[in-house]
C-alpha cells in the first residue's frame, strides 16, 4: 500500500498525544481503563435492567447490549430493535451507567443515536464504508471493531473513514481473528494492542468474550488485556447464561462478572 493510501488523522504522525474520549463524566483513554459488561442481546426488560444492576453492583462503567442483532443464521435471534432499546434506556435511568448498542445500517443508526451514549461497529461492518461515513457526522463516540480477518491497516484505515467526516470520538476494539486454529471461536490478537498504541492515538480496548467463545477463558483475556495496557475490556454477563438468547457460552454470570470486576482492579492497582 503506498503512503498516500494510508490513513493518516489517526495515526501519530498527525497526533502525537494520546486521544481522550469523554462520555460525561466517563473518559476512555490515557491511564483510563474502563469495563463494559452486559448481554449479548436485550431479551427483556428486566432482564436489561438486571444485567445494569449487576454490572453497576460489579464496578462496572458502561452497559452493553444488542438491540439490532446481526447473526450468521437469519434464524438466529436478531433482537428486540427499538422496543430494546427503549428498555435499556430505562436501565440507565436506574443505574447511572453509560449504554452501548451496535448499529448495522443508516436506519438503525438513525434509531439508536436517540437513545444511546455510544455506538457500536461490529466486526461484520468495520468495511461498510458508507455506514462508516455517516457515523463520521454523528456526534457520539462509537467502538469500531476489528474485522475477521482485518490486518491493523484496514482496521486503521476504516477508522480514517469516521474521522475523515468529522467524528474524533472513535475507540478502538480488537475482539479476535479469523486464524487456522479451532480450539477457540476465534484468536485473540493481544499483540495488536500495544502495535496500534504505537501507531494510532486512538484509545483501544478488548473484547474477549467474542475473542474466545468460552467462558472460562474470558477472566484470563481480560487480565492479558489490562497487563498489555489496553484502555478497557468490554464482556459478556448475563442473569442466567444457560438461558440466553445469544452467545451464552461465552457470557460470564452476574458473580463470575463481580469476581472479574475485582481481579482487574488489583491488577491495576500492583
């Protein structure tokens, strides 16, 4: 790839100091590490309220949960939409907690940015391009996640795309790629966090839940993520992980959640 392709205002050749995302009183970024637990879907709306309960009793800073689902199967659940996200408004409400949801296209974008604190790139879309560029001209932060099988350049170069168009508030997101190995759902690339502090001032975070697809490894990934001085870990917790909708073996309890919530605190603290 020439130089002239490659991206450019997020890296820091353009920005030597490291960007600050501010929700509120909430920053991402710098010395910052923040935890974002929640469903994978809003199923209900206690179960909604619930997740934010848990999450707030746990430490937690952010509440996620999907409203619009894009799954592999079309007879997969595919989410509860505004109905959803009018549930987790009223978590919020009740917690004080930040709110989070994923966004697949112009109209659920539209939706969502009268609800939410934060919008959400999936994996599947870090290279839709037009969608990139309408998030570009909104005025929320949004977590651009890495795509399957995305080098850190495309990823960097999807980002230029939202900040190219105006919007400065981007977070970064490595959730796992698509490698050769079958023992996990897919391969966490820790190394991608220190490269693309290196590279970018963007603050980046980690996803492990969907990294690894198991729940008993996602306490272990998200250790290696603070150690490695990523700027948040964003995990899946549910009520009742046996019953979920969606990803339920990879979503952590409401107590599991609580426990990973204190080893990351000492962690941070040594």
């Amino acid at each position: 790839m020439s130089s002239n392709n490659r991206a450019k205002l997020v890296t820091r050749e353009f920005q030597k100091e490291d960007t600050i995302v501010k929700i509120g009183d909430l920053e991402i970024g710098g010395d910052n590490c923040v935890i974002i637990g929640g469903p994978c879907a809003i199923e209900s709306k206690d179960q909604i309220i619930t997740s934010a309960k848990l999450v707030k009793a746990a430490g937690g800073h952010i509440l996620r949960g999907g409203a619009y689902k894009p799954r592999t199967s079309p007879y997969d659940f595919q989410g509860l939409e505004e109905e959803g996200l009018k549930y987790m408004l009223l978590a919020k409400e009740i917690t004080g907690l930040k709110i989070i949801t994923e966004v697949i296209d112009v109209d659920s974008l539209k939706i969502c940015e009268k609800y939410v604190d934060i919008l959400q790139i999936g994996a599947r879309n870090m290279q839709n391009f037009s969608l990139l560029k309408h998030i570009g001209k909104s005025n929320l932060p949004v977590v651009l996640k890495r795509g399957l099988s995305a080098t850190i350049e495309e990823w960097l170069n999807a980002a230029e795309y939202i900040i190219s168009e105006g919007n400065k508030n981007i977070i970064l997101c490595e959730r796992g790629i698509r490698t050769y190995e079958t023992s996990t759902r897919n391969t966490l690339d820790i190394s991608a966090v220190p490269v693309i502090k290196s590279k970018s001032h963007l603050p980046i975070i980690v996803d492990p839940s969907h990294a690894v697809g198991i729940r008993e490894f996602v306490t272990p990934l998200s250790k290696a993520a603070v150690a490695v001085g990523a700027h948040g870990i964003m995990v899946e917790m549910h009520p009742n992980p046996d019953v979920a909708l969606s990803d339920g073996k990879q979503s952590l309890s409401g107590g599991e959640f609580a426990n990973l919530c204190q080893e990351i605190s000492k962690l941070l603290k040594d």
